[in-house]
C-alpha cells in the first residue's frame, strides 16, 4: 500500500513539472520531473502548482508521472488555491512571505496569522489561515487520490478519520476491502484497495507503456492484455500481475471488476457529479461510503461504453439509458443518467445473482412464505394471467425470473424484454423452449415494445413473458389476453402498490379497457421493508381479480398479519372464483387442495424449512 506514497526523501532538486489549466482542473505533467509531481514530499513541485494558482480557482489539481496519477481533491485542492491567492496578493506586503507561500504554503500560513493587518487580513480572506488550521503537516494536508493513466477511477489510500475497523477480505481479483463503522456518520465505509496499489512505481510505468502497445494494434485476441505487457516488460516486472490488471482496466470495466468481485455486493452507484462523489456500494443489503471516485474521463468512457453495449442514444436529447454488461463473472445491470436530467453523467449498477432464483430459494431467504409460492407455483402452471406489482427495487424482476420455472416443461416460452435480466440462459440450459425478443424502448434501433410483442404472438402459442408492462404494449397484451391467443400463461411485471393502483394504472394510464383488464387473474404485489433493521423484500399481498356486474374488485387470497404473508381463508372455504379456473378436468376440490399441500411440502423440504403444509382436505369435497 505505501509503493506511490511518499517516502521522505529530501527534495528531488529543480521542478520540471509543466502546469495546463483545463476547464476547472489544473493538469500537471510531471514525467520529466525529478519530483514526480508529488506534492506531499516535493516543496518545488509546491512551489510549481501553487505559482500557478495565482490567478486561477479550481476544483482540483492531478499530476501525472509514468502512468501514475495522483489527484488533489476537496480541502487538498482548495488549500492549494488559496495558497495561490494568498502569495498573489501578498506580495504588495511582502515579497518574502509570497515567495514562501508557494513552496511552504503551511509555515506562510502560521507565520501570517501572527503578523498585524494587512498581512493577517490577506490570510483570513484568501482562505489560508483557515485551510492551514484544519491539518496537521502536509501527509495530512495534500494526501492524494490515487489511480492509473489506464484507468477511470481514484482511491483514496488513507483509513477514513474517526473510524472503527471492522474487518478485512481479499477478493478473487486479489483486491483487499477494509471495512469501517464510523459512528455519528450517515454512512459506515467500503474502503477498496485494489492490487495495483501495491505495485512498484516502475512496474506503474511497464503498464502505461503496455496500453500503448496495446492501443497501437500491434497485439490482438482475447489475451491481447497479457500480450501486450509481456511485450514491452522488464524482467523484474510481475508479468502475470501486470497483465491482470491491464486486462481489468481494457477487456473489463476496472475498478468496477473489484467491486462486483465481492459477492456480497449488490449495488454501485456513481451520483452526479460522479467526480464529486465517491462511490456508494450495497454491501450485505447496506449502503456503504467508499474511497474511490470516477474521474470525467472514466465516466465519458463508461458512457460511451453503454450506448455501443445498448445501440440506443444517450444523450441531452435522450438523457436516461437502460443497459447490461458483464462485470468479472456477474451479469449487471446498468441505468444511467446525464444532462439534464442529473447533474451530469450518473450511473447506477445492479448485479443479477450468479446463481438463478427459484421459489425454492425465495422461500428459504422468507420473501415468500411456503403456502403462497405453492399457490402461485400451482396458478403459474395453470397458466394463470400474473402481474407482478411493486415499486422499483421490491423484487418485481426477481420473482418474475422464479416463477418461470414453475412453468411446464413442455411448454415454450415467449419473453419480451428492453433491458435483458429475466433467466433466459439458464432456461435454455436447463432444456427448456424459450424465445427472448429484445424491444427497443422507442430510443434506439430495433423494434417497439408493443412490436416486439405482437411477434412474439406469431412465433407461436406458449407462455407470454414481458419484462415490464409500461406502453403501448399493454394494449397488445390484453387483446391477446382478451381472445386467449397466448394459450397459456401470460407473466409480467408493473409499476403499483396492489390492485387498485395496477387496475388504475393499466386502465387510466396506459388504456386498457377494464372489461380487458378483467383478464388479469393475479395481482401479486411486492414491497421493500426494514423491520428495526433487518432489511429486505417480500410478497405483501396476492390478490384475485374478480369481474362483475359492479366492474373489477379485488379479493385478497394472501395478505400481511402481523408482518407476515398468510391466507385471508378464501381458498380454504372455497370462496375463490379463481379455484374453479385452476382445477383441471374432473378434479375435486379436495383434490385441489391436496395438490396444493403435496406441492408446499416440496417447497419446503427443498428449502430446508421445516413444517406442516398449510393446506387441508376439507370436510365437503365435493366437485369444484
């Protein structure tokens, strides 16, 4: 961790560092520099940077050397420009004390908040006395943000102030995460340490030297990173190592790779302005602060990245964008934003679980109670018509993805997305006949969401799967719902917090005429919640849908007691409209009822949760 920090040797001599103002960074190239650009230890590279900042205000301050970058943020930059503020207008006092500003910006500080006004005054106003009054010495005062010329991203190398450490593990891609409770604070800490923090500066310069080789074309393929360095390293140089990280930084999605290499990861979010903000990670379920930032090239390229992955514009003019990448060896899903709908790019990240969802595994982490995912495993091969309803992040997408394998081997399956994340790859593994058709959203090449739907219409009858039903599309599904040409179950989820709203969302929103509405059999809705801190997702109500003569009403078959999903006792007494549509032909409702137990109690030796079936045989079994 301590190979780019620096280490105390007396100053490097004469500063060859070459200052750019660019827009509100002040860029330094240092790779002919005996100092490096290194602010902390080098009173000449100081004296550079501050001479520069005389008449100019940034927001940061970054030098380059061999690869290395190294960022002065936040109190760092702005203790730099006030030192140039303060030795340009002192020098009509004090030729002295302007010429020490610059290179010992920190003593100047101490020595002008001792001094009679003017001198004093310049101090205070300039922001000086203040900048100066925070720190203790300048490994405190200019500690830098550290990253690659390769890479998109910056780390800060320090433990956060004031905190309690927790813990540390090493991830598959070698990186380290340390975490952090830091009491009093909105947020605890992720602090990431990836594996190039712990390489030698000359082994920083091999990489640079090898993106370059890289760029060139000289090298190509799959293991063209690795290539590339073996090419152009010296012997002392770790190849293997190096070729890594070069690969993480090209082939992959860098420092992004270690994030989403921790498997208890969920989430990433880069909120504008990105260059502002340090990431934020969902970790077990629990947003943590860390030490890394995006920088703008990184974020341009990652928005660049997306567009090309998706095909669809982003831009002022389409300002949000839905996309997927592979990240290591999980599937992500991406949402971005940019002007002017945020203050500039923003990204949101969120990984698909490695392994699938199935209602086996829904039921063991208690988002579904046994006795539901029996009935719903029981109405989804029955081929009854499912919205899945929610807010964003309730697990609409989730359980949509499990319930597909209750569906019938035997039966094809049609499903019709814009952003892939339904389980359609694992299906197929599975052996099972599924057709995934990509709609575009209306903002990029391919077709309509309500197109790509009435295709799937004519690819043949089978299970009707939607991502989401949001559009024009919903007109298509419930005509075709209307005259049964699907054939067998249709799934999809919606935006809505129980039947009432879907039923006013559907109607009002997107018109669709309730008689069409009225084929709708189940509204399953599903909430986040955070019961004094355990924290997740769960099903908060399954509902019937029943037409008659006063219009749709809504009968719940599973609502919340006491926080819990259970029976409202209509299936039970046979008060469900809904039972006679799931018998098959002949069967008795006691039948149905044993059906439904012997399916609960698969559910539930395959979960591992003990019990008793829910459902019994009850005492008049006669037809349905």
């Amino acid at each position: 961790m301590r190979r780019w920090l620096p280490t105390g040797d007396e100053a490097a001599g004469e500063c060859a560092c070459e200052p750019t103002v660019r827009r509100d960074r002040l860029v330094v190239d240092a790779g002919n520099c005996p100092g490096r650009g290194r602010l902390v230890s080098e009173p000449n590279c100081r004296r550079t940077v501050v001479d520069a900042l005389r008449d100019v205000d940034v927001d940061a301050v970054v030098t380059r050397h061999d690869g290395l970058e190294r960022a002065y943020l936040d109190d760092a930059a702005a203790l730099l420009v006030a030192a140039g503020r303060f030795a340009d207008r002192v020098a009509f006092h004090d030729d002295r004390l302007a010429d020490l500003a610059t290179s010992d910006p920190l003593s100047a500080a101490h020595e002008a908040t001792g001094r009679a006004p003017p001198v004093a005054d310049v101090a205070a106003e300039s922001g000086l006395a203040l900048g100066a009054q925070r720190v203790d010495g300048y490994d405190d005062a200019l500690r830098p943000s550290l990253g690659l010329s390769i890479g998109h991203a910056r780390l800060r190398t320090a433990p956060p102030p004031d905190a309690n450490f927790e813990g540390v593990r090493t991830l598959s891609t070698d990186a380290r995460v340390r975490l952090y409770e830091r009491p009093g604070s909105d947020l605890d800490v992720y602090h990431l340490e990836p594996v190039e923090l712990d390489l030698e500066e000359t082994a920083v310069a091999t990489l640079a030297r090898a993106r370059e080789f890289l760029a060139s074309g000289a090298v190509g393929g799959e293991r063209a990173p690795r290539r590339a360095v073996r090419r152009v390293a010296n012997e002392r140089d770790p190849v293997e190592r190096l070729g890594a990280v070069l690969e993480k930084h090209t082939s992959d999605l860098g420092v992004l790779a270690d994030l989403f290499a921790d498997g208890r990861v969920s989430d990433v979010f880069a909120n504008a302005p990105v260059t502002e903000t340090p990431l934020t990670v969902r970790v077990d379920g629990e947003l943590r602060r860390t030490n890394v930032r995006v920088t703008r090239r990184g974020a341009d390229a990652l928005a660049s990245q997306f567009r090309l992955r998706s095909g669809r514009a982003f831009s002022r003019a389409n300002p949000t964008l839905d996309a997927t990448a592979t990240v290591g060896d999980r599937r992500v899903r991406v949402a971005a934003t940019t002007e002017p709908a945020s203050e500039g790019l923003a990204f949101a990240f969120r990984a698909h679980d490695r392994d699938a969802w199935t209602l086996q595994r829904l039921v063991a982490n208690e988002t579904l109670p046994p006795a539901a995912a029996a009935f719903l495993s029981l109405a989804v091969e029955r081929a009854a018509a499912t919205l899945l309803a929610g807010t964003r992040g309730a697990g609409k997408t989730t359980m949509l993805g499990a319930l597909l394998w209750e569906l019938s081997p035997s039966v094809r399956t049609l499903v019709v997305e814009d952003t892939p994340e339904l389980p359609v790859d694992a299906l197929r593994e599975a052996g099972r006949d599924v057709q995934s058709l990509r709609a575009n959203g209306g903002d990029g090449p391919g077709i309509t969401p309500a197109e790509a739907l009435r295709t799937g219409l004519r690819l043949g009858e089978g299970a009707l799967v939607v991502g989401e039903v949001r559009g024009e599309e919903a007109a298509v599904l419930y005509e075709a719902m209307r005259v049964g040409a699907n054939g067998s179950a249709v799934l999809g989820t919606i935006h809505g917090d129980g039947g009432e709203r879907v039923r006013e969302r559907v109607v009002s929103d997107l018109g669709v005429p309730e008689s069409s509405f009225a084929t709708t059999d189940l509204v399953v809705t599903l909430e986040p919640y955070d019961d004094g801190g355990d924290r997740g997702r769960r099903v908060a109500s399954i509902e019937a849908v029943v037409d008659g003569d006063a219009g749709v009403r809504f009968a719940p078959l599973f609502a919340l007691e006491d926080g819990e999903l259970r029976p409202t006792g209509r299936i039970d007494r046979g008060n469900s409209r809904l039972v006679p549509f799931l018998t098959e032909s002949g069967e008795t409702y006691a039948q149905f009822l044993a059906t439904l137990a012997e399916r609960e109690r698969s559910l539930r030796a395959e979960a591992g949760v003990p019990g008793e079936p829910t459902w019994a045989e009850p005492t008049d079994a006669g037809p349905c």
